[in-house]
C-alpha cells in the first residue's frame, strides 16, 4: 500500500516539476496559463491521491478527498477566468516569427 501511495505522490511531484518548467519556457501568458492549468490541477490530484492511499480509510483521507475534489473543480474556472480577464485587458497572443501588431 505505502508502494502504491510513493508512486502517487512521485508522479504528482514529477508532474508538478514539468509545469513549473513549462512556466519558464513558454513564450506567452495564455500558453503558459494553460499549462499550469493543466498540469497542476493533474499534479495536484495525484500527490492527494497518494496522501489518500497512505492514510488509508479515515477521516484524514475524508478531508483529502474534499480538498482534492475543490481543486478538480476550482482550478480550471481560475485559469479560465485569468485568461478571459487578460483577453479583455487586450494582451495579445504569441505569434510566430515574432511580429508585433
């Protein structure tokens, strides 16, 4: 069981490392939003999973599973509503080649 929750936490930490790079190398705010939009929401519900795994059935694994089911659901209306609000503000997407409008 512990194997199963050191996996868990492992790839949720890896992945939570790709999202910190992605938001280091991406060009723009848009692309990089939806990286670490992406990918630590999927981090995040994996290093709560593991915790899960490890605590077994308990009222600790309750309260995780609640946090793990606010963050499924308020992380991507976060990204979504920065990205808007930068989109009205008219920050302009990354474009190919560098041309500036």
């Amino acid at each position: 069981m512990i194997a199963i929750a050191i996996a868990f936490i492992t790839l949720g930490v890896m992945v939570l490392a790709v999202a910190a790079l992605g938001s280091i190398r991406l060009p723009d705010f848009y692309t990089r939003s939806h990286a670490l939009g992406v990918m630590d929401t999927l981090g995040s519900l994996f290093v709560l999973s593991g915790l899960c795994v490890y605590h077994g059935l308990s009222f600790i694994s309750a309260k995780l599973l609640f946090i793990l089911l606010f963050i499924y659901v308020a992380n991507p209306t976060v990204t979504h509503i920065l990205v808007r609000a930068g989109l009205r503000c008219g920050l302009k997407p990354w474009r190919k080649g560098g041309s500036k409008r």
